[in-house]
RNA sequence: CGGGCUGUGGCGCAGCUUGGUUAGCGCGUCGGUCUGGGGGACCGAAGGUCGGAGGUUCAAAUCCUCUCAGCCCGACCA
C-alpha cells in the first residue's frame, strides 16, 4: 500500500488520560481511537494487527483438531437460566429486551450456547470435539482500563472441549496449553503458565497464561524453580513458630481498649502477631461463618469464595458480629462458637496451640488457645496471601510477587454445562454419559495491548513480525527527485510480487516526518532511498528493534528485505 | 460501588483564584513561497454553543446548583 492513500493518523502528543504505554502508543500511532469508556474503534492499522493475531491463534487452534464456529453474539434468558448463572452473574451481563418484552443478554462467553449445540452430539464415537470460535465479547466491566487491556466490548477466541470422560479432558487439556504456548511463543510474548482459581466457572482446574508487565492486573507469586501461580492459589512454606507449652485450658485476658492485631502484641501479656488468630466474620449464602487466619497473615477472598463454593458472600456487618458473636470486630475469635456458625481455618494455624485471640466480649481476649483443642474447625484450608520472599513449597527459594497480564486462562469444566444443558452421549456400553468439557480463552485485543505493552522504546512500537501491520516500509526521502522515486516504486513492486506485506511512504513529507511515523507504527524493517546515498547506487536497511542501519546496493535490498522478513516471521 | 482528578477547535494545553476587549498558545489541517537525510521556516486562512441544563449578575469559560462523560487508585472481574 502507499502510505499517502491510507488513514494513518499519527499523534504527535498521547491523550492525556492514557498511562500504559499501550494504550499511548497505540491511540498515537494511529491504530485505535476511543468511542466511550471501554470500547474502542479499531482503525485500519489496529484491525490489520488484530487480525494477524487472530489468525495465529486460528492456525494453531486448527492445528489441534479445532474447528471454527461462529456462533450468536445475542442469547435468550431462558438459556442463561438452565445454567443458573443468569441469576448468578448480575452487572457484568449486558442485558436487554426485545420489542416483544422478552429478556435476552449479549453473550460474555459461550459455554452455554456450545453445550447446547452439543446436545445433537450423540456417541461415544463423535468424540472428542474441539469447537471454537472467535467473536465479540461484551461484558459490563465495573472499571475498563488502560485502552485495550480491558474493555467491555472485545474479539475473544473462545474454544471448548468435549470428551466422554475425564481422561478424554485431561487429554485435550494438555492439548491446549501446548498450542497457548506455541500461540504465546509466535505472538512474542513470554507468557507463563500459573496455577489459577477456577472462579465462578466453577470446574476442577486451570491455568492462567501470565506476561509480566506493570500495566496487569493480576499478582503472581514466581519461583526461580518454576513454580508459578496466581496469588489467588499459590501457597508457600512457612517456618515454624515457637509456640511453647499451653495452659490446659484457655485463659481470659483483659485488653481494655485493644481493637487491633498490633495492639495486642504490643501489650505487657500480648503476642506477637504469628502467634495471634485473626478472626473474619463472612456472611456465606445468608450464613454467619468464621475465617481464620494468622494474625500476621492476610485473608485472601478469593480463596474465601474457593473455600466456600460460592462468590454469594460479604463481610458481615460489625451490628451482624454484635448480634451472633457477641462482640464487636476488634474482640471477635472462635473458642467455644456454637456448631451452627461454620468455622474455615488456614492451614498455617494447623498444630498451633498457644495462641491469643479475641474472646468475643468487648474488651477481652483468650491466652493459651489451642486450635485443636479449642476451636470447632470444619474446614482446613488454605485462606491467606502469600508475601514477596516466603519460601516456595517446591523448592524452598524465596519467591517473587510478580505483576502480570492475564493473556489467556484455560479451564477444566467438567459436567456443568453439559449437564444443565443436556449433552450426554451413550458409552460403549450403551450407557448415557455426560459430555465432560473443557473451555479456553484469548482476548484478541489484549493480546494485541500485552505486545505493544511489552514491545515498545522511546521512539514508539517495535513489533514483532508475525503481527506487524507491515513487515517492511519504503521510506523515499524526496519525494520530488525522481530517480529515487523511480528506484522506490521499483523495489514495491518487487517486494509485492515477493508476498512481503510492504508499504511505501511516497508521502510528500520531509523525511524526519517519515522516520518518526514509521517508528511510531514499529515496522520491523526500513529501507530508505534518497537521492545522496542513490548516487553511488546505495540505500539503507534499518532494523527497527536495534537502530542498526547498514548500506546496501540497489540490487540487493529485495532480497536483503525478503530475506530478513522470512527469517523473523 | 468507595476515594481522587479532569472536561476549553482533530491532539496537547493556558485562561478560572480576583466575572468585564474579538477566548489564547503549540502541534495538526488548507492555500502559497522557500526547502528537503530525523517531527523545517515564513506569509495567509479555516476551525471553538469553553461537556450539558438551570441559576446568580448589567455582564459567566470564570461564581453557585444539578447533571453527563472520561481518567487514575481501590472493590469487582466467567
């Protein structure tokens, strides 16, 4: 393409309202404009980036048996309610009605439409099936953020898995994450597979594609060994605490005053905070329930919603502690709380004894607590944030707290939707089985925002070549000195019949102007040929990522272009 | 939803505290001249209901009330 017919308009200055670099480089180079918070025009540069993102992860789909569907961006209520979660999602659905009255929703994720397609999938024999799409995705986020990162009206390829059993699932599993990788890989991203929470998707297990980057939004707790997991699941090794002996029973302790971990370690018969319970107060589908975590540790909700099942859940309110507990937040603890109210503990109070907690009278706490002894646990369980520099379970080396893009998450669902929607097949045995099914995702987008977030220097975006908007640029530095021109237009030519995706700036524009665009826009490589160095039959070829720019005969640059885009595609 | 901030030509901003000429500057855009290897110079020009509504006032970009929108932090995130 000539540059001087296309709709690139480059910014000299970002928005004022973008941070992330993304978000700056992409609205200045001219890929994206905003429309309202969170959604966002693509304009003809951003669309042919996106779309070669998509069409990696089309090739790779494909080349694990996926086929491609392209299925309702609009659904009926009644669809969303055989699953349950038309009551159980709320704000973050997009929901309308039609003119007859009748409800329906813009779809955030397919599970339920692909199960119910799945319904005419009646052997054993027919299995397993991947299915995949990529569509629009809307979803009412509460807070839409840094340009394309998150936005609430995005391409999504969302594929999923059916399998006659859970075998079959761990099989097309695995087979996912080895294409996410190979996907990750050719978009030039290091994503890391971590350990994730299944969250409201409900399921038996699944990780999350991770690219470090300030501009994320999720925490990953990394170990040198590999170890890696969303701060929502990871765990790590704690060193033992010195609990000495307990009294044979609980003692009662006034601590007139003491609302607070730190003012009770910091009184004459206190504790240190590792040797304190710290006791949080949920309401869990209308239920009082206790949660308890070290006193020096903090809880982590989203372990909280793992923990119970369920994201129906709130702090209760300091009258609701009042009222069932007896005591205000400040004094609360579990000795001797009755049986009807559940008590989840954190594992790292497993075997603890010794321990100061509150005693559910204001102004007073217990000593010489012993969990096993005193305290009615129903449920072990892992409930608090792992800090930068605890040691990894695997390996003992302190880990790394790492700020991260959530570039793709891939989930074992089991039989929910299947269920609910009534996908079975018969066995071997002529037995009726539930479809088990997997499901997998990448925000085109994002994906698109997560390169440009990590590809980028002071002159602009440095993309990588397989989604480059153009492989290489032809920058002629006059326009008006026509052996040059002349030269340009030859080399286009050349390098159109070679299949390299070319563009040629034969814009009136001083050459700087030119520079500075094609920079901004990170075309991987440059040539520019201008009447000086044409006159001893010379231009130069740039390489955007290193400034590295070398001369080059007239007669060699196709094949010194050709050559360098086939290496780095 | 809680906290903080911002809305003035396409983009970036000043003016607002203390109301008062024709609302200004840089970039960009259009015409022209000179230029031509890193966002060039000069001359001329177009383009703005100052987010919206209401109010105070002789007079509102500026003060007051309401409202809409956007950004950032947090909560939330299938």
């Amino acid at each position: 393409m000539r540059w001087s017919n296309l709709f690139i308009p480059t910014l000299r200055d970002a928005p004022g309202d973008a941070e992330a670099a993304s978000h700056k480089l992409l609205v200045r180079g001219g890929f994206i404009r905003q429309l309202m918070s969170g959604h966002y025009s693509l304009l003809p540069l951003g669309l042919k980036v996106h779309e070669k993102v998509a069409d990696i992860v089309r090739e790779e789909i494909n080349a694990i048996g996926g086929q491609e569907f392209l299925l309702p961006a609009m659904h009926p209520r009644s669809i969303w309610e055989a699953s349950g979660r038309w009551d159980a999602i709320g704000d973050e659905m997009f929901r309308l009605q039609d003119r007859k009255g009748a409800d329906v929703a813009l779809g955030m994720t397919h599970e339920e439409i692909f199960a119910t397609v799945a319904t005419e999938v009646n052997s054993y024999k027919q299995l397993p099936q991947i299915w995949y799409q990529i569509q629009w995705k809307f979803r009412d986020e509460a807070r839409p953020k840094s340009g394309l990162l998150r936005v609430r009206e995005f391409a999504m390829k969302d594929s999923y898995s059916f399998d006659v059993d859970e075998a079959g699932l761990d099989a097309n599993y695995v087979k996912h994450h080895d294409a996410y990788v190979r996907i990750f890989e050719r978009l030039g991203l290091d994503a890391v597979p971590v350990q994730a929470s299944s969250g409201a998707m409900g399921g038996s297990g699944s990780s999350e594609f991770m690219v470090r980057s300030d501009a994320g939004e999720d925490d990953v707790a990394m170990c040198s060994c590999g170890y890696a997991a969303n701060v929502e699941r990871a765990t790590s090794a704690l060193p033992a605490v010195d609990d000495d002996t307990p009294p044979p029973a609980p003692v009662k302790f006034a601590t007139p005053g003491i609302r607070t971990i730190a003012g009770l370690a910091d009184i004459e018969g206190g504790a240190p905070a590792n040797r304190q319970i710290k006791t949080m107060v949920y309401v869990v589908d209308e239920q009082l329930t206790l949660f308890l975590v070290r006193g020096d540790h903090q809880l982590n909700e989203q372990k909280v919603i793992d923990s119970a099942g369920t994201a129906n859940l709130r702090p209760a309110t300091p009258a609701e502690t009042l009222k069932h507990l007896g005591a205000n937040p400040g004094s609360l603890g579990a000795v001797g709380v009755s049986d009807d109210i559940a008590i989840y503990a954190d594992t790292a109070l497993s075997g603890r004894t010794n321990l100061h907690t509150g005693a559910n009278e204001d102004d007073w706490h217990w000593t010489g607590v012993d969990i096993a002894r005193d305290v009615n646990v129903a449920h072990w369980t892992d409930l608090r944030d792992v800090n930068a520099g605890e040691a990894c379970v695997e390996c003992g080396q302190p880990l790394e707290i790492v700020r991260c893009i959530e570039a793709g998450h891939i989930f074992k669902l089991g039989t929910k939707y299947a269920e609910a929607l009534g996908a079975t097949v018969l066995d071997q045995n002529g037995k009726t089985q539930t479809i088990v099914m997997g499901s997998y995702g990448i925000g085109i987008g994002r994906n698109m925002a997560a390169i440009a977030e990590t590809h980028n220097d002071e002159s602009g975006l440095v993309w990588p070549m397989s989604v480059a908007p153009y492989e290489a640029v032809i920058t002629a530095v006059k326009a008006n000195d026509e052996p040059s021109m002349a030269a340009a237009e030859n080399l286009y030519t050349e390098l159109l019949a070679a299949k390299i995706d070319v563009i040629f700036d034969d814009r009136n524009e001083r050459p700087g102007v030119k520079f500075k665009d094609a920079e901004l826009i990170g075309i991987p490589y440059r040539v520019t040929i201008g009447p000086k160095s044409l006159e001893s039959g010379e231009v130069e070829f740039t390489t955007r990522a290193t400034g590295d720019t070398i001369s080059v005969a007239i007669g060699d640059v196709a094949n010194q272009v050709i050559n360098a885009v086939e290496a780095a595609r």
